[in-house]
C-alpha cells in the first residue's frame, strides 16, 4: 500500500489492486457486482411502481441507458488512450522536457474543476447530446492517463536509457522496447483511474442530454421518485465497481514479465 | 452581461455562496480529518483491521458522487445532510489510508527508542509517530479537500449549498442570457477556492511539520 498524494500512488491502488493470482477470490468482485445487479433489476420487476416510474424502470429502458453509459464510457476511454498516451509521450521527449511542469500544473488545475461545471460549459459551447458529453469525459478524463504517462516516463532510470543507447537503439527503438515497457504500471494505474472516472462522469451527462443511467437519478429527483433515483444510483455504482476490477485484471494481465 | 458585470450585479450572493461552499468543505475535512486519523491509529498496528479498513473506503471510493448523493437521499432526504455525508465519506479514504501509511512508515528502531526511555504508548503516539507521520496525513488531507471541493458542486442538484447552484442555474437557463456566466462563476469560483485551499495546506504544513523532519518534508 502506498500513500496517497505523490502522482503515481494517488492514481494508482484500489481494492483488486492485485486481481490476479488471488485464485478465486478474483471472482468475487463480479460476481458480488452481477448479482447486486440481478436482485436490482429483478425488485424493478416485482415492485408495485407507479406510471411515472414505470416509464424509467422497464427492462428495455435501463438496458439502453446501462448500454448508453456503456458506450458513453468506453469511447471516451478510448480517445483518451488515443490522445494521452502520444500526448504524454510527445512532451516527455529531452528536446520537450522543459515542458513537463507547465503541463503538470495545467493538468492539476484542470483536475481541480468540478465535472460538472465542465460539462455544463461544454453544453453551453456546443450543444447537448451524446458528443459535448464525450468531449467533456475525454477533457476530463485525459489528466490521469497524461500525467501518468508522463510520471512512468520520468521515472525510468536514465541509465538504461543511456545503455541501450549506448548498444546502438535508435531513439525510437529504447521508447518502445525499453521506456515505455517500463512505464507501462504507471500508465496503466492512470488509464485505470480515468475510467473508473469517466463512469461517474458519464452519469453527470445526463444533464446535458447526454444519456446513460444518470437519466434515472435525475429523472428520480426531480419526479421525487425514490425508487427510480436508488435503481439507477445502484446500477451506476455496480457498474463503477465492475469496471474497476475489468481494469485492475487488465493491467495486471499487461504488466512487462520482467517487472 | 459580461463576466465582470455578472459578478459586480449579485456580488452578494456570490460572495455568501462562495463562503458557504468553503464552510461546508473546511467543516467535512474537519470531520474526515478526526475520523480519519482517530480509525488510522486504532487500525495500523493490525494488519487485517487496515485491510478491511483501506478496502471498504477503496470500495466506496470507486462508487461515483452522482450514485452516492442518489443514494443517501433515500435515507437522508435533500439539502445538507446528503452533501455533508458524501464530502466526509470521500474525505475519508486519502486521509485514512495516509494515516496509517505514514504511521507504519515511522521507523520501529524510533519506537523502541522512545518505548525505552519510558515513554507510554499513548506518549510515543503522541511525541515521535504523529509527528513524524504529520506531513504524509497533511497531504491526504490536501487531496481530501481537492475532492471535497468538486464533489460540493454537485451537492448543489439535491439542494445542497455552496457555488455548485450557479452551475446549475447556468444549466437550467441554457440558451438564456446568464447561463455562462453563471456556469464559469461556479467553475472558476470552485478551481480558485480549490487553489486556495491547496496553498493553505502548504502553509499549514510548513507551520506545522515537526522542526526535526522539515529539511526534507
């Protein structure tokens, strides 16, 4: 366990920090998760509900706003890995290095800004719907994954750099086969945080119109329907869990074998 | 309107917003920082009590803000008591877990020092392992008030006080004439309470840390 506070650690840990090789207590997350989620659905079915939450706890709505939020998420994801990574890549380069603070302290400030004051902005610059809220999840989705990236960067030893140097690597090879393999953890612990991020974010789009399971909590409060407002709170939560134990296997599962 | 203008027009509210938003989140760190600390202390001499401690508030931190305030309106109703029990149980997880890392990190042979110069156990908790401890708590405090602020804009949708309300005024008069205005006063006005509440810490930790560990802390 590590402290909370210096940038890999405050991004990285959470409970399946080390899913794998637990044998089958690995399974008790999802399965703890599914089934939550089975006797979730299952009390929407047999409640006695009225008109109004009738309309939002049916089957075929909460799939599609589960598989909204669904969508809604792993897009953002992965325009995040799509523009972080290089990103973080590109301003950790010796001739960009003079960089790092500059774009460090935006990404702390940046990390500072309530999402829901983002979104918003963006709906008021953009539009509502599904895309201002994916431009918002990615905006804010990217600092973890970039200050990560470039954190793992830094952090690998200059002097294995300078050794596969020194045995003839060109630049772009000892980026690819030495320093990123060793940032890889780092990285990794920061994609990690970015998604279990963006669920809650991707919850927040239901103000704009941007879909997902939000839509039952807000629905909920304001219709004052309790049941709708906990039914989607729940799947919200389940889903977050879900996700952050996908991706502590993932990163696991992806961690160089030399490390 | 321009910005400026907004603000100079209901400066007064604004400025009892921004006050609330700081109270709420000064008065949730207190909280988070008592609990925190006092549960750090019974829990880090046991492995399995720390545990179970770093996994239930690991579990509930990885439960999203909007899901939380959902679900504590249920027992608790709007207003207050849902966004004052979110803040305090985000709060919670970095101080707790910095507690019992900065704890554990204090060095045995220290401990057995002053065990054996006749301190009691409470006045070696209280002389060498707190204050060594000191600054890795300060920085889950820091953290803790960087969550803390932002999650306090979302109180603001079930009916909490503090900035978030511009926010979301800004949000239910899209299109109208204030709605930025009012969106960017709450967002800035919460990065700037943010930055603010960051360099307090700073401040507190240098009048704070222990004169033995400054050098290097």
């Amino acid at each position: 366990m590590s402290a909370v506070g210096t940038p890999a650690a405050r991004t990285g840990g959470g409970p399946a920090a080390a899913p794998l090789g637990a044998g089958w207590r690995t399974l008790l997350t999802p399965a703890g998760v599914l089934l939550a989620a089975v006797a979730t659905v299952a009390y929407t079915q047999a409640a006695d509900l009225d008109s109004t939450e009738a309309r939002s706890l049916n089957l075929p709505h909460i799939a599609a706003k589960t598989w909204e939020h669904v969508g809604l998420t792993a897009v953002s994801t992965l325009l995040v890995l799509a523009i972080a990574v290089p990103l973080g890549v590109l301003v950790s380069r010796r001739w960009m290095r003079w960089s790092t603070p500059a774009v460090l302290a935006v990404a702390n400030i940046g990390q500072s800004a309530p999402p829901v004051g983002v979104i918003v902005l963006l709906a008021i610059a953009v539009g509502i719907g599904f895309w201002p809220a994916v431009v918002a999840l990615v905006l804010y989705g990217m600092l973890p994954a970039l200050r990560n990236t470039m954190v793992g960067l830094r952090e690998v030893d200059p002097a294995l750099v300078e050794a596969a140097r020194g045995i003839g690597m060109s630049a772009w090879r000892v980026l690819v086969r030495v320093e990123l393999p060793l940032a890889v953890p780092v990285i990794l612990a920061g994609v990690r945080t970015t998604v279990v991020h963006n669920v809650g974010v991707a919850g927040l789009a239901a103000f704009i119109n941007g879909g997902g399971l939000g839509e039952l909590v807000v629905s909920g409060v304001n219709t004052s329907r309790v049941a709708t407002l906990v039914v989607g709170s729940v799947l919200i939560a389940l889903l977050a869990l879900l996700v952050d134990w996908i991706a502590g296997v993932v990163t696991a599962a992806l961690r160089p074998k030399g490390l | 309107m321009t910005l400026p203008e907004y603000i100079a027009s209901r400066f007064d509210m604004l400025a009892f917003q921004a006050v609330q938003h700081a109270s709420m989140v000064a008065q949730c760190l207190l909280v988070a920082a008592a609990v925190g600390v006092g549960l750090g202390i019974l829990v880090h001499r046991d492995e399995r009590a720390t545990a179970l401690a770093t996994g239930a508030t690991s579990v509930l931190f990885t439960i999203p803000s909007l899901a939380m305030l959902g679900l504590l309106i249920a027992p608790l109703g709007l207003g207050v008591a849902p966004s004052v029990t979110a803040i305090v149980l985000y709060a919670l997880l970095p101080v707790l877990r910095n507690t019992i890392v900065g704890l554990n990190g204090v060095d045995p042979a220290l401990v057995e020092a002053a065990r054996g110069i006749g301190m009691s156990r409470s006045r070696v908790l209280l002389r060498v392992q707190l204050p060594l401890a000191w600054p890795v708590i300060l920085t889950g405090l820091r953290v803790a008030a960087q969550l803390a602020m932002g999650i306090g804009a979302i109180a603001a949708f079930v009916s909490g006080p503090g900035l978030g309300d511009q926010i979301f005024s800004g949000l239910a008069r899209i299109g109208a004439a204030n709605a930025l205005n009012a969106t960017l006063v709450g967002t800035l006005g919460i990065v700037l309470m943010a930055l603010l509440f960051d360099a307090l810490f700073v401040l507190i930790g240098k009048l704070t840390t222990s004169r033995g560990i400054r050098s290097h802390a």
